[in-house]
C-alpha cells in the first residue's frame, strides 16, 4: 500500500562517547523513509533549503522513495540540530536547534501523493499535521508523533489530531507528560481514550509498549553491545512498523504485533552507526535474519 | 530438587504514593522462599531477634518452606529497613536501616540443609556468601546476588565469591558499577568472565536481561497498572527463577529461559501489594495462568 511521510529532513552534527559526526544527513522523515523502504514504497513529503548537499540526496537513489514532495526552497536553509548522547544515551541533549525552512510555510503534497492509504505524521506543529489530514482523499491508517513542546505549548491542537488518527508512536516522556500519569500502561489507556485505535510509547533501550484495544503487549530493544549513535532510532523504529503495515493485507492486533518487531528490529540497525550509515545500505536479508534472531529470542517457552 | 536460600528476614516500613505499611514482614530470604515455594520446597536460613512477631512465622504455614534453619536469637533484634518510593518507584529510597541481628554471628545451617542441591545466597557479606559454599557437600547450583555496598568495601571477596558460583543475580546499576562498562551486554559479559555460567541483570519495570554462552536473552517486565509496593520484587523474582529450576530436570539454557518467565511473573505479583500480601496467598493456577498470558504476549508472530 502507498506510505506517505511527511516530517524533518537536517542536517546534523552528533556527538556520542564513541565518536562525533559533523553535518551529517538527519531528520525523522529521512530515517522513517529509508527504514520503511525494507518493506514498501516509500512517499517523501519534506522541505530543504539550496543549501542541501547534492550528496544526500543519492542516499535515496535506487529505493523505493519517491522524492517527488521533497521541495528544495530557494533562498531558505535546512533544518538543522547538533546534540550530544552521554552516559547510556538514553536522551539526547540538544546543542543547538535552527529551524530554517521548518520554520516556513510547509512543503507542497504533490496532488499524486493524496492517495496514500498509510501517513505517518513525524513531530511537527499540530496545525500542520490537521491540514495534511484534512487533504487527504481516502487515507486508510493515519499515525502521528509529536514532541514535548507541543504538549506544553499546543494541547488543545494536539488532542484535536489525536482524535483524528489511527495511531500514535511517542516516546515515555512524551507520553507521560501528555497525560499527566507515571504508570505507562495507565498513560497507554489514557491516551487510547482520546481517538487512536493503538498507541505505541517508545522507551529507548528498554523497548516499548503497543496498547490497542487487545490490551497491552510490552517488548524489549533487540540486545546489542553495538550502539555508536542513537539518533534516528525512533523514526527508524517508526519506519518499521508503518512499512511493514502497508505491506500487510489486514491492518489488526496481529499484524501490529509483526509489525512492533521490525520496527525494534530497524531501530537497531540505526543505532549501529552515526546517520544513516546502517540503515542506508541494510540488506533485506540482514532485516529478515535479525527478525527471526528477535522472535526466536522471545519465544521463552522452546 | 532441595532449595536452601539465606538472606535477610525484616521488619520494613515501606511509604510508596499507594499507601504505606509500617512495621510489616519483609527481607530477601521472606520474599525469594514464598516465591520459590510456588514450584519447590524450600529450606529457609536466616535469623531474627525475639521481637520478631509470631503473627509473621505463621506466614509460612502449610507451605513446603522448610524453617529449621530459622534462627531465634535471644536478646537481639529483629533487621529493620524502612524506605520509601517516589515518581516511576524505580528505585527505594532509604530512610532508615537497623542491621541488628545481621550484624552479629550468621545463623547456623542446619546440617540436614547441607546437602541441598540448589543454593540461592541472598544479598550479604561476600565472606559469608564464600564460608556457606565451603560448607555444602554437593551443591548443583549455586547462585548469588550483592549490593552497591559489597562491590565498594568488599570487591575481592566478592570476586572471590563469583568465583566460585554458577550465576548471579543482581540489578542494573550494581552490574554496572561493578563491571565499570554502562551498556548491560558488555557487563553481563564482563560478570560471564568472572566465573558464573550465567548472569540475570534485573532492570525493575524495564524487564531483564539474561546472558549465558548462549547470548543474551532481554525480556520485558509483564505489564501492569497494578503496581502498589516494589519492595521485594528482584528476590521474588529470583525466588520465581530459582524455585522453578528446582522443579526442572536439566538445567540447561532453555530451562534458563522459562525460569526467567516464573521469576518476571513473580515479581509482577509481588508489586501487587504492600509486603507480601499478594505472594502469601497466591494460589498456583493464578501462578500459571500469568506465565501463560506474558508467553503468549511474548509471541509476536501468531
């Protein structure tokens, strides 16, 4: 099924203990896209400045991502984010921040993108991610992200696009701060009351929480000593789970089961390296056999 | 097979935001032998002081926990802990500690323990943990957790003790400060090294990871809203491990990985209520019916 994703595309400057990384391709549509394209077409909605090495834009060639929605805004700069990962890197700590063009009016959707049945809507103003949906002509699962700031600064928008939605994918802060609750299977249940069907709070190394209405299902990171840069690793993760939805005839509980464990799954291979080293030039082969390696590894009772 | 565990028997005053319970049973010897008892007999040693109420002995009535080697010592006193849990309740914090009887001379073993095959040595001084190996006669399995306490003033008799056991158990900030390495499958393979066979590093509400020359096995806690008191969920998880490793014929790998599931369905009940309310009187057909639930959650592909 067509995916769209509309979201960030930065340049990034990435410190971690094991090495630091300077103007680099980031940005949480880009490590959706390249994640997603394992398992199906891709369509990219996104803004960059003339100031956008021509380099990173080979990234994308030979996927199956359609660039025909990245706009390339004379005159405008990329977004662009520098931070620093310390200690178990669970958190980022954010050096420095200057939107550019995200601060601009948002890129166009070309009319042929309209279609798509899957949209996933990275972190962005609530404004913006109600109009995308307001366009859309017969979207058939919806899933958002959103960040603290918005919680904090645009509640009221916010819970409007979460009754708007399908889905969900936040991490625990976000979602402890959204509903005001420290238990997550608590907060999970509080925000499946405002619209999603399923929510998925994102835990960094300690995996995440899928809650629909079946209830909870609680999963750990795939175990890796092989983590040199954690940024990207949830709209990596995100990727996951959207691409391998629309590839999925049914969209039920089960299938958002599969598809919670290649999002885990490509979160991991994001980490491995700074950018989208990993993920850029991931086999589908190596996808396939680390899926199997994570099942094989929870199912407790063989 | 016979398991003897050793640990503390306490009077705890325990305030979480659920409530607080001022003067009840507590210790890791308490919670690890109504855990264990859940699969296998269990041998109990530990000693109190003539404080210790009767109310709290009848605890352990029509249980295969054996109390032989429950020590009464006349003109001591009971060890008190009084702590108190706060936010996530990730972590106690301690307001009050009276070591009293676990300051004095260790209790006697029974002799009639000394042959037990399966030993669990509770968190205490590394040169007791050491002098009760010496005295078992075939011991099949032996394992041990620490404390911060123990890896700052007593590091080479506790090394002396890893030595010499075939697992560990223990959280995640003692493994990593005992290893000095902050990713946990580096520590875990750091602790292999020392000696055990196998090492469980328990992560509280973020599950465990269990790490033998198989690899590492990371499994989620079983998610509940129905967190009241975590005090005393790692020793009723190493109770749920240990106890069902009783029961098993092999212990191998596999049987590793189905005690990890006993040991994370203990600890979910544990936290249920204050002290051990809920493991006092569990019956084991809520036991099995929670493994069944956290095995079937942990099968993602059906």
């Amino acid at each position: 099924m067509s995916l769209l994703v509309t979201g960030s595309i930065g340049i990034d400057t990435v410190i971690t203990p094991f090495g630091h990384a300077e103007g680099v391709l980031g940005g949480s549509a880009v490590y959706f896209s390249l994640s997603a394209s394992q398992f199906t077409p891709v369509r990219l909605v996104g803004a960059v400045g003339d100031d956008f090495p021509a380099e990173f834009r080979r990234v994308f060639d030979h996927k199956p991502i359609d660039l025909a929605g990245l706009e390339v805004r004379r005159g405008s700069r990329t977004f662009r984010w520098s931070g620093k990962f310390e200690g178990a890197m669970n958190e980022a700590e954010t050096l420095n921040v200057h939107l550019n063009v995200l601060a601009e009016a948002p890129p166009e959707v070309p009319p042929a993108f309209l279609d798509s049945r899957l949209v996933f809507l990275a972190n962005t103003h609530p404004a913006l991610q109600k109009a995308l949906i307001q366009k859309l002509h017969q979207p058939r699962l919806i899933v958002c992200d959103t960040m603290n700031h918005w919680i904090r600064t645009e509640r009221d928008a916010l819970l409007d696009v979460l009754s708007r939605v399908s889905g969900v994918i936040l991490n625990d802060a976000e979602a402890r701060e959204l509903t005001e609750v420290i238990n997550l299977i608590e907060a999970a249940e509080k925000l499946l009351a405002l619209g999603p069907k399923f929510v998925i709070i994102k835990k960094g190394e300690h995996g995440c929480l899928l809650m629909s209405e079946q209830g909870p299902t609680s999963v750990p990171a795939f175990p890796t000593k092989d983590v040199r840069d954690p940024t990207g690793a949830g709209d990596s993760f995100a990727g996951g789970v959207m691409g391998y939805l629309g590839d999925c005839e049914r969209i039920d509980g089960p299938a958002l089961r599969r598809a919670v464990a290649r999002g885990t799954v490509m979160a991991s291979f994001a980490i491995e390296d700074f950018s989208v080293g990993r993920v850029q030039s991931l086999a589908r082969g190596e996808v396939d056999a680390r899926v199997g390696q994570y099942l094989r590894m929870l199912r407790l009772e063989e």
